[in-house]
C-alpha cells in the first residue's frame, strides 16, 4: 500500500481557544475585512468562519502559521458574523464567540 494517510488525535491535549480575535472592516470598501488574532502557543493553524447570521456560519477558511489574514468575499450591503478556532496534531479548540461587523 502506497500513500496511505491515517487521521486521529494525538496524545496531548487540544490548543487553548484563540484570545483577542478583531474584525476591521473597510469603510472604503465593504467588502474586505482585515481579521487578527493572538496567536496560540501549540496550534498550527487555523479555521475562521463567516455567514451573514451568527447562528449559520457555514463559510471557513483554513489559516497556516499566521496571525491574521485580509478577507475580501463580503456583499457591501450585509453584515457579516466571524469566528475562529484553534488546530494541532491533538484537536481543536473552542470557537470564539461570532464578532459581526456592519
């Protein structure tokens, strides 16, 4: 067998939940958003998600060793809603609270 890739949890624990998660949105041009975060010590990625209802967030994207990322996929009429967990090799963390900017 060539290529074949188990997933699963690791043995230690999952990353703690991310702290400090800022929207900005662009008053120039509604539809981009600058998102930053403080980074957590034993994650290695990240998974922010978006929707237009802080109940229904079904948009993510997956982020690599960074700390923010400039998004622009907003209608200009619409708020958004964001949140943002953390990931490693053991799990995942707690999603933050969604933030909604206008």
């Amino acid at each position: 067998i060539s290529g074949l890739r188990v997933f699963g949890k690791g043995m230690g624990s999952a990353p703690d939940s991310v702290k400090n998660f800022i929207v900005l949105r662009t008053e120039k041009d509604k539809r981009s958003a600058w998102l930053k975060w403080q980074t957590v010590d034993n994650a290695y990625a990240y998974n922010i998600y978006f929707g237009t209802l802080p109940d229904k967030l079904y948009n993510s994207i997956m982020v690599y060793n960074q700390n923010e990322y400039w998004y622009k996929g907003m209608d200009k009429e619409k708020p958004y809603y964001f949140s943002i967990e953390a990931i490693n090799e053991n799990g995942i963390s707690k999603k933050t609270k969604p933030v909604r900017v206008e």
